[in-house]
C-alpha cells in the first residue's frame, strides 16, 4: 500500500516568459493524454541514510530550476479555433508527490506495468477542465526497505519520448548539483517543425479508419472487452535467433531487431485471437520524425516529434502462414513510407483540416477525447529500442535499475524495450484477456 504524505506544486524558480505556444501539426493530433513511466532505484548506502524531506527537498528545488528552461511544461493547455491546441504559458507549474509503501522493492517482482504499480504513478485527474490539468506530475515513492521509485506522468501532446527523457535526464543533472551546457537548453521554436503551406500530395491511409473484426459494424463490442497485460523477455540468444528467423531468404537490407521483433509480436498475436483466416489486419506505429526530416531537427528540439503510420492491410492467414520475412517486410514498409515529402504531406493535411479534433479519435464538445481503438483486429507497437537513454537519469542516488512504462493502455498495445545492458529485450503488451495464455505460449513456443 502506498500513501500519500504531501504534494507540492512546483513553479519555475524564475520569471518566465508569459505567453502562448502553438503547437506544431505533429502535436495537434495527439489526446491530451500523458505518458506513465516509471524509474526504480535500489537501496544503497546514500538512500536509506537520506532523510525523506532532504530528498524530497533536492528533487523540488532542481525541479523548480529546469523549469524555468523548460517552461512550457508549467504551462497548461488550451483548445483554440479547429479544436487546435496551444500551450499558456502562465508558469501554474507542476505536481510533486511525496509518497511511501508498505512494501519493499522486490514486492513489485519485475514492476510489470498492471494495476500492482499504479499506486507509484501519479493520478491525472481527466475530470478537470482541460485549462486546468497539469502537464507534468511526479511521484517519489520511498520503498519500506530502501530504494526509491520516481514515478512520471508527462503530457503526449507537447513531448515524445527523445525530449521527455532529455528533460528527465537534465532534471538529474542538476539535482546532482552539475551544471548545464548551452547545448543542453531545449529548442522551444516550433517554426522548425511547422508546417509549410505544402499541400497533401499522398494517399495518408494512416488517417483511414483501421480493420474491423470480420461481421461488425464498429469497434463497440471488442472495446469493452477485459484487458491483461503481460511481460516477457527475450535474451540476447533469442532476439538473434528472431532476427535470423526473419531474414532467411532476404536478399535485401537485413531486418532490425525492432523489424523482427514486432513481425513476431504480430504473429503471435494473429494465432493467439484465432480469427478467420480472411480477417484483415493491421500495425499501427507510431514513429519518431526527427530525423526524417530534412534537415532533421536539432537535437535539443523539445516537443513531440513523432508521426503515426500504419502497414498495408494484410490477411490474418497470410500472417501466419508466410515466413516471417514476410510479415518484418510490412513492417518495413510502415517505416520506409516516412520520407520527409511524406511527413511535410502529412504535416499539410492536418493543416488543412478547419477541425483537427477527429484525427485524435472521438471528441465530444467539451475538448474531451476517447483515444483511437487500436485493437482486435489490429496492434499498435511502440519502440523504446533507439534514441532513448533508458537507464541514465541519476539524481545523486545511482543509476536506475528499472525503467518502463507505468501504464500499456488499450487491447492491443504493445511496448518493445531494452533490457538492463545484456542485450536482452522486453516486450509489455496488452491484450484482451482470453487471448493472453495462448500468445504466451505461441510466443516462446514459435521463437
């Protein structure tokens, strides 16, 4: 059990510009959802002797510092003309939980991201008005053994992955008392990303409605369906063997990791829901943009560059009775489609939209958005596999042992991420629960 000691909200430790952000295309079609993550830190030598309100007070003071680099994230979202977003930035700050468990560090077992770790994650109320939601909170959970747990929420609209882990790791460096270097300070100019008057020249089937299961109307019947999540490993041993699997007759490039992976995960999927054999199917990706673009975006560019794709609709049987090359090559193609005439095509048509609110999923009057339903027949995957230095951010405390996502929301998300620094890989998906024992099984048994 986890209880909550005391809250405080964090203003930058300096006046910062008042005004308002708007948001670049890439963000516009993003809910104002946040992204759940969580850090966990063994017990050492300096933890169990640190008072709880020293550490609490370096986390509040380095927090409030990098804020004032990073001030839009103490701002608060606001919905304008064609249900576009902008940020104010009013400096109303962020959210800072003290917390405490009853439980030790190895209670969590592998901190599997399902509803045992959802007490170390700080609660986004989605309730409140939108104006009034924090856009970054953080929890600091002490273990009753020692060790910690830094527990984030951050806003999908105005962060990705590269910038959110960026802010995380600059926030350490200075409550490790170091210094920042000019190249640290975050690009906070979204005319590098805007959108040129550039007008659509593709076919942006990522912006199409998703395959239905065979005889439905909607997606009414499998959204309501029971959802579990599970968590599997792959060693270093195994993800080689998937990646020579996939490129047994592949004459081209080679298959990445990420490629072989995630045409396995879809594999394993198909046969684990038992569909027709003439079900169509698709991946949904959601894919970093910066460097495809050209020129890419300097590497400081705080905001969420990211762009979805989806593979070509393929067939559950082929799915399953083609060799896997043939399945990591859809998922190629998803990639590969990505060029930067691709993503400034994409970046026109969300312009040209007079209301951007039906790119998110379904909005109702109020601003409110129930995200895309991304599962049965289909998958949405996520890779945490590049760009993203997963286990950096030392606050003064030593290296995390655990980093990952506190939260796999949906039927059919997944998340592909590195393991400690063995090589190892770990996949976090959710699936509908009747479907769950069977992809365990079909994932190590068809390895």
């Amino acid at each position: 059990m986890v209880s909550i000691l005391s809250s405080y909200t964090v203003i930058p430790s300096e006046a910062t510009p008042n005004c308002s952000l708007l948001l670049s295309e890439s963000e516009q079609i993003n809910a104002p959802t946040h992204s759940l993550t969580i850090y966990v830190y063994k017990p050492n030598h300096l933890n169990k002797i640190i008072p709880n309100m020293n550490m609490v007070d370096t986390m509040r003071d380095s927090l409030a510092k990098i804020l004032v680099h990073y001030y839009p994230l103490a701002g608060r979202l606001r919905m304008i003309q064609g249900r576009r977003w902008e940020v104010e930035c009013n400096a109303k700050g962020v959210i800072l939980l003290e917390a405490e468990s009853t439980r030790a560090l190895n209670d969590y077992a592998i901190f599997e991201p399902n509803d045992t770790i959802k007490e170390l994650i700080p609660k986004v109320d989605y309730t409140e008005p939108i104006e009034n939601s924090p856009l970054f909170l953080v929890q600091l959970t002490r273990f009753s053994n020692g060790g910690f747990c830094v527990g984030i929420a951050i806003s999908n609209i105005i962060t990705d992955g590269i910038s959110g882990t960026h802010f995380i790791n600059l926030w350490a460096t200075l409550a490790r008392r170091d210094t920042l270097e000019e190249h640290d300070m975050p690009l906070l100019n979204k005319v590098v990303l805007q959108s040129s008057d550039k007008k659509p020249c593709f076919d942006h089937k990522e912006f199409k409605p998703l395959p239905l299961v065979l005889g439905h109307a909607d997606t009414t019947e499998e959204s309501k369906k029971e959802t579990t999540v599970a968590m599997l490993k792959l060693s270093r041993e195994m993800v080689e063997k998937l990646k020579k699997k996939a490129n047994e007759g592949n004459q081209g490039r080679a298959y990445s990791r990420y490629e072989s992976i995630s045409a396995h995960i879809w594999r394993c999927v198909v046969k684990a829901r038992d569909g027709y054999h003439n079900q169509p199917t698709v991946v949904h990706i959601i894919a970093g943009a910066r460097n495809r673009l050209n020129p890419p975006l300097p590497l400081n560019y705080f905001g969420n560059a990211t762009y979805p794709t989806v593979t070509p609709t393929c067939l559950s049987g082929d799915i399953v009775s083609k060799p896997l090359s043939y399945v990591a090559h859809k998922i190629r193609e998803a990639i590969e489609v990505l060029t930067d005439e691709y993503l400034r095509s994409g970046f026109g048509f969300i312009r040209s939209q007079s209301d951007v609110g039906w790119l998110r999923g379904k909005n109702d009057n109020e601003g409110k958005v129930e995200s895309l339903f991304l599962g049965n027949p289909n998958l949405n995957i996520w890779s945490w596999m590049r760009n993203m230095p997963m286990y950096g951010p030392n606050f003064g405390w030593g290296r995390p042992v655990y980093m990952g996502p506190g939260a796999v929301k949906g039927d059919g998300r997944a998340f592909i991420m590195p393991g400690q620094e063995d090589g190892s890989v770990l996949v976090a998906i959710r699936l509908q629960s009747a479907h769950v024992e069977a992809f365990k099984e079909v994932f190590h048994k068809d390895m």
